[in-house]
C-alpha cells in the first residue's frame, strides 16, 4: 500500500513539473494593441464685435457649421482693442488649435507675427494682403467684382433710361466690386453707369440725399456697397418704386424696397470660412499666399431675386446673368 501511494506521489510531481516547464517554455501572451486616439480638430474665431451683430454674426455661424459638419471642438472670443489681437492668436495656437480665424482685415498684422511662433497652427483672417507658411489671409473682392459684373450685364437690359448709379465709399473693399456692375452695365453700347463716392458709411441721410439726386438726373438703376449708409439709397428706391429700381448687395435687400429691388447679390462669407477650415482639417490648405475666391467657387457668390419685379426680372434676363457668369466661370469675358 505505501508503494502504491509512493508511486502515486512521485506520478503527481512529474506531472507538476512538466507543467511548470511548459509553462516556461510557452510564448507570453501578447496584449491587445490599443486604438490610437484620434486628436480633436480644434478651431478658434476670434471676432471684433459681439456675434449678435451681422458681421461678427457671420463668423459665428461658420463656426457653429464646423463644429456640426466637421466634428470640431470650437471656442470664439471677442476682440475689444487692438491690443489684444495678438494675444488672441497666442491663446489659441498654444492651447493646440488646429485652425485660428481673424474675421477682421486689421487682424493680419497680428496673424503674420504669431504665425511664424507656431509653425502647426494654421491662421487666415477676413481680408489681408500678407501671408506666410501657415498664414493664408481670404480675398472675396474678386470673386465678387465677376458677381457684380453679371448683374451690371442684367440691369443694363433692363434700363430705359441706360443710365446708373453706383454709391460706394473710398475703401477697395467697397469699391472694386462696384467697379465690376460699373463695366457690366457699360458693356452695353448706350449705357452709362457713374459712381458716387460717399464720405461716411454711416451716414444714411447724406446716401439718400445723394440717391435722390441721382433719380432727379434720370439715372434709373441705382446700386449701393457703402455698409449702413447703403440701406439710405434703397430708401430713395423703396419711394420711387415703379420709376427707378435698385441692386441688393452683401446679403438680401429686397425688405428695404419690397418693389423696387431686382435682385440681391449676396456674398457668404460664413461658405468661404467653412471652405478654408474644410481644407485645413482634410490637409489641402496651403499658406505662403492670399486664398483668392472667385465665382467658380462654389456657394460663396449667389442671386436672390425678387418676386415683385419678375416683369422686369424676367427668365430670359435671368438666363443672360447667368450666361454671363459661365463666360467668367471659362475665362471667355475677363473681369479685372
């Protein structure tokens, strides 16, 4: 019996330390990979004016499509002085932003010299002429100068006086696209579109005074891009209706002269801002240069027309603007 039980034992130990050494032997178990983390792609708007206003609203709403369409982690602050512009972009870029947008033309000074500190940031602003690496300001006037240009070729059928007037201010920004409905509306032969050049773009009283001159003169289009003293223009249309009409800019202002507006040439900024941050997130940003738009980019540059001057209006001037456009879309009419 304790054979038995002595063979039993010796049986039981083998078997322990064959274990023992197979389990030496045996590959460790190798733990599962980790997925990386997917980093957040972060924006950051710095704006001049609290978003409740139009132009600071603007941005806000591009900033709010990123964040819905391009899954990013946003934050937006407001810039009360100049002093504090480049301390915007410090903020933003050394917290890892991806993306820091100046919605105002002053800001380039203060996005070309933070820029250069933060070489994995990338930076644009509303307006600019300077640039580097990681530095791409956006220029609209272009784009909006062929718009313009298409409603100049429009309006100048629809004339019966052939004469126009266009009020702006002494700022390319306002200007240059005027000078784009300018050459369309003299491209017809007859035609004569002069321009005024108002002092303050505040000033809604001195515009409308301006424009009723213009009426007594016998000019019967009339075309405003002179920031809120151009609403005062409209409202010498809005009490002319049925003699003179007008030309919307920026955005739709058939409201200021529900009978008098043809149509409305509106300019989104908030599509461009989106664009830019779209290319920067999938990587086909590119700085070192001015992000130039134009009319072949598209949603940036639009037309709403009017319902109440659709005998004006009518489907044949519609497909002449929009005949016009596509000859500036191939290059077959140049608008420089």
């Amino acid at each position: 019996m304790e054979r038995k039980s002595y063979k039993l034992w010796v049986l039981v130990a083998a078997l322990v330390i064959i274990s023992m050494v197979l389990a030496q032997c045996a590959p460790a178990a190798t733990p599962a990979p980790q997925q990386p983390t997917e980093k957040k792609f972060k924006v950051g708007l710095l704006h001049p004016s609290p978003i409740t206003d139009a132009w600071s609203g603007i941005a806000y709403q591009a900033l709010k499509r990123i964040e819905a369409e391009l899954g990013a982690e946003i934050a937006n602050v407001e810039i009360k002085s100049p002093a504090e512009r480049e301390k915007g972009f410090i903020d933003f870029a050394s917290q890892g932003y991806d993306l820091v947008i100046g919605h105002d033309f002053a800001m380039q000074d203060a996005a070309e010299k933070v820029s250069k500190d933060f070489p994995n940031t990338f930076f644009t602003t509303t307006g600019g002429s300077k640039f580097t690496d990681n530095y791409a300001p956006i220029d609209l006037i272009p784009g909006y100068k062929q718009a313009l240009y298409a409603v100049g070729v429009m309006a100048g059928n629809i004339t019966k006086t052939k004469k126009a007037v266009a009020f702006t201010m002494e700022l390319p920004a306002t200007k240059i696209p005027l000078e784009g409905f300018q050459a369309g509306f003299n491209s017809i032969p007859g035609n004569s579109c002069s321009m005024v050049i108002l002092k303050d773009g505040n000033d809604v009283g001195a515009a409308k005074e301006a424009a009723l001159q213009a009426i007594a003169d016998g000019a019967d289009i009339l075309i405003a891009n002179a920031n809120i003293a151009g609403t005062g223009v409209l409202q010498a249309v809005a009490e002319n209706e049925g003699k003179v009409w007008g030309i919307g800019t920026i955005g739709d202002q058939t409201s200021l002269a529900p009978k008098g507006v043809l149509v409305s040439a509106t300019l989104n900024v908030s599509e461009a801002l989106f664009s830019i941050a779209k290319a920067v997130k999938e990587g086909t940003m590119k700085g070192g240069q001015v992000r130039v738009f134009t009319v072949n980019d598209p949603g940036v540059y639009d037309f709403v027309y009017n319902p109440e001057t659709a005998d004006l209006v009518t489907d044949e001037m519609k497909a002449l603007l929009q005949d016009t456009l596509n000859k500036i879309k191939s290059g077959e009419i140049k608008v420089e």
